[in-house]
C-alpha cells in the first residue's frame, strides 16, 4: 500500500509532486523524462514513501535528497 514519490525542490517554497515508482526486486529503480514545470527553479530533488496513488505534498521525511546541478 505504499510507493516512492520523487519531488521537485524550490526553494522557499513547497516541493512540486512528480513521478511515482516502486522499485525492482533487486532494489533498483529508475525515474526518467521528469518534467519540469516551466518558470520553476529547482534546486533539489527528494524521494519519499508515501501511500499507493501519490500525496500532493510529502507525508514522510524523505529518504533521499540530492541538490540540481546548475551550470
């Protein structure tokens, strides 16, 4: 009943909702094409549990947080 939420980070403000997936068996996964909603800076990306179907905003501390790479 639960899944993995990957969510698009700005900052000051709240995580933008994207890509659900569950993993492999052997534990990998990968989340590819993910939009970004023009005019949004992101500057980070975070994986959350969350129940089956999604959450508008994170119910969990998230498990995984990466910064965005800005050139």
């Amino acid at each position: 009943g639960r899944t993995y939420q990957l969510w698009l980070m700005r900052k000051g403000a709240t995580p933008i909702a994207s890509r659900l997936f569950d993993t492999e068996p052997d534990g990998h996964a990968l989340a590819e094409n993910i939009a970004v909603p023009a005019g949004e800076t992101i500057v980070g990306f975070a994986i959350s549990v969350e129940p089956a179907g999604g959450s508008p905003q994170p119910t969990t501390t998230p498990i995984l947080f990466a910064n965005a790479v800005t050139e």
